[in-house]
C-alpha cells in the first residue's frame, strides 16, 4: 500500500472510530478530528516539498503590542471613565491607517502629523468638551509614549517562532519574509528588540505590505525571488484579504507564481481551496502542505 493510498486508509479508519464511538462525525469536535487526520496525513507522505517563500505577519510572531490596545491603556490613565467603544475606534483606526500609510517611508515628524490627525478622528466626539486632555492625546510625547508602550508590550512568541525554524530546518530552501504591520510605519524610531534576533533565526527579512500604491513596490520585490511558490500567513481576516489581493496581484504578472493564503484563527473549522485555507494554528501549516502536495 502506497504512502498516500495508507493516509487515506488511516484517515477513513479514523473517522469509522469516531461514528462508531458518537454515532455520527458530527457530534466530535471537528477541529480535533481535522488535527488527527492531517496529523496522519503528514506522517505517512514522505514528500520533499518545492521551495517555497513563507510570508509571514508579523502579528503571528508578536501576538502583543498592537498600537490601539496601548492606546487605549494610555488614552484611560489620562481621562479615566470616558466611555470608549473599542470596537467603532478600531474600525476607524484601521480605516485610518490604512489612508494615511501610502508611501513606503514615512519621517517621525510626518508620522507624528498623520497619527494626530488619526487620534483626532478617533477621539474627538468623546472628548470635545476637553481640549486639555485632547491637547495631550495630539502632543508628541503621547506618540512617543505609544512607542515606547508597544514596544515593551512587544513580546515574541516563541511557539510560532519554533514552527517556522522546524521548517527552515526540514528544507533549507524555504525562504521567509516577516511582513510588518502597516500601522508601524506611523512610529518609524520604535526599534524593535527582537528584530535582529529573529531575522538571523530565520535568515528572514522585513517587509512592509501596503494598501495603496506601495503595492506595486511589494509585487516587483517578491517577484524577484527565485522561488516561485508563495504561502503568505496571516492571523486575522482583513490582512488576509490583502494578502490575497497581492498574491491575485503576482499571479497576473507571472503565470509561473504558485500559492496560497493562509488565515491562522484559533478555534476555527478547517478548510483548504486552491488559494485560501483556513486553519487553526500555525503547527497546521506544514501538515496541510504535505497533504496538498
């Protein structure tokens, strides 16, 4: 019996267990059922994997430390008891964002600029009646103060880290790219003390995926690559639908571009098309591409 035909077996075995144990596949969760197939899966297909270029978010590796939740602490040490809704002010933070990040750079003191101008968009409505406080929310030591909060709060996460070393290490040809988050551009002297080490883990680089026209830079970098299979990682919906739009993007400019996006979300049911997969952790990724293979 071949190694395919034997996890196709294992997994109908499997599966026979759990109906004849329940009654029905049903009423087992299926997040545990997906992690035992694909665990049987990836075992019993031995298949050496093409090269391939892991695109990373960084928010996988650094699950801590977004701008609006330091916001938020800093905004309640200043003007305690205001009655914010989180989830409005992160629509608009990231609807805000998103326009004022359309250059590839931006100077601190551009950055300082557009940030006001997000923070005036946010808070005004609450804070109207208290220029003071909004005076402080616009100054340059609360920008500073950001930073600096974001990066002491930036702790990385070992777990997903170890994963993507176990697949550097099972093929040497993998490439890695940690793709930033747009909303640091708007705080261009944090320094991130995790960066170097990371990047010699996983002899990686750094880039910056944008919305607008720093898109085009994206796609002319990454289709340099000698590698010409593409898995780009995301941990939440919006910046996977970005992540799509840009590999749609490569795609039309080179008929050899191969790949997917992947959207990591912890609880969620497995599902995997030709260029979308949904899984529930990052240990899945591996496993998932043995299988496609």
């Amino acid at each position: 019996m071949t190694s395919r035909r034997l996890a196709q077996h294992s997994s109908i075995q499997i599966k026979r267990r759990l109906t004849a144990v329940n009654g029905s596949t049903s009423s087992q969760s299926p997040s545990i059922m997906d992690s035992l197939i694909r665990m049987v899966d990836a075992k019993s297909t031995d298949v050496q994997l093409p090269a391939t270029n892991f695109l990373v978010h960084e928010r996988l590796l650094y699950p801590k430390g977004a701008a609006l939740d330091n916001m938020l602490k800093l905004v309640s040490r200043i003007a305690p008891g205001i009655p914010i809704v989180k989830a409005q002010l992160m629509e608009i933070w990231q609807e805000e964002v998103s326009k004022a990040v359309i250059f590839p750079t931006l100077t601190e003191h551009a950055a300082q600029r557009k940030f006001g101008e997000i923070v005036k968009t946010m808070f005004w409505p609450y804070l109207r009646a208290s220029p003071n406080v909004m005076s402080q929310l616009l100054s340059t030591k609360f920008h500073a103060d950001l930073a600096n909060a974001m990066m002491s709060n930036r702790h990385l996460y070992k777990h997903n880290l170890k994963i993507l070393t176990q697949i550097k290490e099972e093929n040497g040809k993998h490439k890695f790219l940690v793709l930033r988050d747009s909303e640091m551009l708007l705080f261009p002297n944090a320094r991130d003390k995790h960066q170097k080490s990371l990047a010699r883990l996983l002899r990686s680089r750094f880039l910056t995926v944008h919305e607008w026209d720093d898109q085009e830079t994206s796609e002319n970098r990454l289709l340099k690559s000698s590698n010409k299979n593409f898995l780009l990682i995301a941990g939440d919906t919006k910046t996977a639908m970005e992540y799509f739009r840009l590999l749609s993007a490569l795609k039309k400019k080179s008929s050899n571009i191969k790949g997917s996006v992947v959207l990591v979300s912890p609880g969620s049911l497995f599902s995997c098309s030709d260029d979308f997969w949904t899984l529930g952790a990052l240990d899945d990724v591996y496993p998932t591409m043995k299988k496609n293979a």
